[in-house]
C-alpha cells in the first residue's frame, strides 16, 4: 500500500505540472479555459487523496470492519465506491484536456495545412513548365499588394497568438502566395520579358515565397 501510494503521489505530481504548464501555454487572455483545466486534475488529485486516505485507514481490517463502509474525515463515500470516482475524475481530465487541445489546436493545423500547400505551390513555380497564360508585369505588381497584406498579418497573429488570428493568416496566407507565385510566372514569360529578366524575376519570386515561409514557420513555432 506504501509503494503504490508512494507511486501515485509522484504520478500526480508529475500530472499537475503538465496540466500547469498546459494551462499556461493558453495565454492570459483565455483565463477561464486555464481554470477548467486546473480545476480538472485539482479534482483527479482530491480523489486520488481520498483514495489513499480511505485505504490507508481500512488497511489491516477484517472486510466487514465498519471503515470498509464508514467515511473518514470529511468524506461522505464508502470506500468502495472511490474507484469509481477517481475513474470518473480521470475520464473527465482526459475529455478536458481533449476538448481545449481541440480548440487550441485548429489554428495551428490550419498554418501547417498552408504551409504544406504553398511548398507545392512553389514546386509547380519552380518547375521548368511554362504557365498556361502570360500576364503583364504590371498585373503581377498589383498582387505583390497581398503579400503586403499578409505579412503585417502573419506577425500581428505571431504577436497575439490567438487561435483566430492564426486561422485568418493560414487563410490569407494560402490566397496570396499562390497568386504571386502564379501571377509572378505569368509576367516571367510575357514575350517582351528578356531571359535574363525572366531568371531574376523567378529567382526573386522564389526567395519571397521561400522568406515568407519561414515567416509561417515562426508563426507555427510561436
């Protein structure tokens, strides 16, 4: 009995911590998810304290002995019947816990979705398969305007990391990329663009890409 409420003690301890720094990991602006949370294992860890309290006091009793059904201090369940609680408490941690990851989570599985899209998008970009139209270079200034765009919103959601933020960068983020890319190659091969512009222009193009990826990347980190 020693051993295993030694055992769950320091498994408890190690569980509140994580939830902690869980919890903490939410930011200040969400405070009542934090509390959920925290809430969540305080009750895991009273009923594992009760648990062990009970037992400990029907430990070496015959099993009719009257502290098998009694509650002891400050209890109001018989002994028996804590298992259960501590079961149900658990369950509870874990259907928390589940549901906040879930919500904490979506914007952050949106940024990578885009990411993984605009990788393609620049394999295509870079692909020596000449576009399906060409455009002006003039066209393809005025899509350079949502790169703007997205950017000053990639570094206010990196500064605020809300889940929304995020979700709206991912989104805005996919549209401007793919249609600098796209505009960019189009301009690239406008039969009055020299080669030699045609390469830089490209190259360029690329390198923005490729920069603003890494932006994303520093999003998804933070």
């Amino acid at each position: 009995l020693a051993q295993a409420a030694q055992s769950s003690v320091s498994t408890i301890t190690r569980l509140a911590e994580v939830v902690k720094l869980g919890a903490a990991s939410l930011g200040s602006e969400d405070p009542e998810t934090q509390v959920v949370l925290i809430n969540a294992v305080k009750d895991v860890a009273k009923a594992l304290g009760d648990l062990i309290g009970a037992t400990k006091a029907a430990a070496g009793k015959a099993g009719d002995d009257p502290a098998h059904l009694r509650a002891f201090v400050g209890l109001h369940l018989p002994l028996f019947s804590l298992p259960q609680v501590m079961v149900t408490n658990v369950t509870s941690l874990l259907k928390t816990v589940k549901a906040v990851e879930d919500e904490a989570t979506k914007g952050t599985r949106a940024l990578e979705a885009t990411i993984e899209h605009i990788r393609q998008e620049l394999a295509v970009f870079s692909s020596p398969v000449p576009p399906d139209k060409v455009s002006t270079p003039e066209d393809f200034i005025r899509m350079t305007k949502g790169i703007t765009m997205a950017t000053a919103k990639a570094v206010a959601a990196g500064n605020s990391c809300r889940q929304e933020d995020v979700i709206a960068t991912a989104n805005l983020s996919r549209r401007a990329i793919a249609d600098m890319l796209r505009a960019c190659k189009e301009a690239a091969y406008h039969p009055e663009v020299s080669g030699d512009v045609r390469q830089r222009a490209l190259r360029f193009g690329k390198e923005c890409a490729d920069g603003y990826l890494e932006l994303l990347e520093h999003v998804l980190v933070v």
